[in-house]
C-alpha cells in the first residue's frame, strides 16, 4: 500500500435542529466528532440519522443552530467531506470500475496518468486489484460497495460519511469489510461517521457510539466510548458489556419509536 494520507478534520454539530415542513425531525443536537475520530450513531428506523448525516455533507440545511467542519460553517455543501451511501446504485454503470474510481480526480483535472495511478491505488486499498478492467454490472454486492468505497476515498476526503454501507450485506462480507474499513481508517487517518444499526459493528469500528432517541425532535440519549484495543475482540469482556448497555439503551427507544406510531410493546 502507498502512503496516502489524509488529516481528519473535525466537525461540529452545534444546537442543531432540523424541520421538514411542520415536522421537526431533530432538535437540539450538539455533537463534536475530533480529527480523526471513527464515531457511529445507531438509533430508531426513522429517528433521523440519515437525515443529520445529510447535513453534514452539506445537502440539508439546518432550521436552527449550525454545522462547523474544520472552521467552516457547512452550508450548500461540505468540501472536506466524502459521503458513502447504503446501496451501490451510486455507481456509473457504464464506466469500468477504474473510471468509476477516478471519476473525482478526473473532474478535478488529473491527467490519463494520474488517473490509473489514483484507481489502482484506491483499488488495491480495498481489495480488488484485478477488477478496474470490469463493468460496475460485473460485480458482487460485497465487490460494488467496495468500489463505492473507493471512489470516495480517491477523493481524499478529510472526512467520510457513511450511511449504513454494508447494510444490504451478508453477515460473512460484511465483517469482512469492517475489518478492511478499520484498516483503511487507521491508515488514511480520515475522520469518519457512520450510521449503523448494527451493535457489533459499530463496537467493531467506533471511537465513540452516539445513540439517538425516538423521534419526533429526536436528539442525542447516551454518548459511550469504546477503549478496547483494536482490532476489537468481541469476546473482550469490556465489549461484551458495553453490548449490552447498546442493546437496552437501543431497544428502550426503539420501543418509544413504534409507541409514538402507536404500536403498543405487547404487540411487538
Ligand atoms: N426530504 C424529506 N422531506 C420530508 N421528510 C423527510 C425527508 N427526509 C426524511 N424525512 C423524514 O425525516 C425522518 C427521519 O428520516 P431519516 O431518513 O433521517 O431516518 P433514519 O434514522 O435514517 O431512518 P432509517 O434507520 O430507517 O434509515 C423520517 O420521518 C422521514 O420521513
Ligand atoms: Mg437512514
């Protein structure tokens, strides 16, 4: 592997509150995530994570309070950011797997050469050398997500926004790709947030787990550092604890969630 590095930039969420309409989705949301940080937010189907992740990369606005990256207020887009999203239909199907990498390059105007240098690189990052030749059609679930994975960081992004990446994943690919996702991590040295539902995975990858509340005016419950070395051993017993203090926290508002649609426990 080369050496690409990148420096984490840090980001912060300060008094936030976003609306669509006459529905507030959430509301009163300070979080700072530090450079270089690996934060995962789970939460309630619905309570809004897709929705703050969007306005991190810049595409939703906020209705009160503000987002600051690296100094600056993120409005109409966020220039340090690189955002990965839960399907691969992101990909350009009719452009070869290395063009699909070196699409940013490209349209920052990098020449022929620096183009198969950069697809072959990011490429090799995520284990597939030997497909740039390949059509996005040609490829396994497991195999496109890693190009997506891949386009993004050929951008250099500072900091990487993911949105349940792996979620359409089997369980064997998937922990596969949080072990090469780690690796990436510690090597790039990015700042990442990433939107799981998934307990294991997000004590496999985080720094920090954020947990959301139910929304509506969703916020943030509980904030927990995760101290195990890495790469996470599941059997570890300060793991096993933390699992199980995310999994009640997670379920008391996931049961709050379906109450406020008016589902009752004893019908869950
Ligand atoms: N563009 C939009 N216009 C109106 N309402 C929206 C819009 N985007 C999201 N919402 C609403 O905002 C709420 C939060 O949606 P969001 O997709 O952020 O949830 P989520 O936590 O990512 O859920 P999931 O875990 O199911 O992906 C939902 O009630 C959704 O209907
Ligand atoms: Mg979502």
């Amino acid at each position: 592997m080369t050496a690409t590095t990148t420096t984490g930039v840090p980001i912060d969420l300060r008094e936030l509150g976003i609306s669509f309409g006459d529905a507030e989705i959430v509301s009163e949301i300070n979080l700072r995530v530090r450079p270089g940080e690996f934060v995962c937010l789970l939460g309630p189907s619905g309570c809004g994570k897709s929705t703050l992740l969007s306005a991190m990369a810049g595409f939703v606005k906020p209705s009160v309070g503000e987002i600051v990256c690296a100094g600056d207020e993120v409005a109409g887009g966020n220039p340090h950011a690189g955002m990965v999203f839960q399907s691969s239909e992101a990909l350009f199907e009719w452009m070869t797997v290395s063009r699909n990498v070196s699409y940013g390059p490209r349209m920052n105007g990098a020449n022929k050469a620096e183009q198969a240098r950069i697809a072959a690189e990011y490429l090799a990052m995520v284990g597939l050398p030997h497909s740039g030749k390949k059509f996005p059609a040609q490829l396994s679930g497991g195999m496109r997500q890693r190009v997506q994975i891949a386009r993004v960081l050929a951008n250099q992004p500072s900091l990487v926004l993911m949105d349940e990446p792996f979620g359409a994943l089997d369980a064997q690919t998937r922990q596969v790709l949080q072990i090469e996702l780690d690796r990436i991590w510690r090597h790039t040295g990015c700042t990442v947030v990433f939107v799981t539902h998934d307990i294991d995975e997000a004590l496999t990858l985080a720094d920090r787990v954020v947990v959301m509340s139910a929304g509506p005016k969703a916020g943030i419950k509980s904030i927990y550092e995760v101290h195990a070395a890495r790469p996470r051993d599941r059997a570890d017993p300060g793991v096993i604890e933390l699992y199980e203090q995310l999994r009640d926290d997670i379920r008391a508002e996931v049961v709050a969630s379906l109450r406020n649609q008016g589902i009752e426990e004893e019908q869950l």
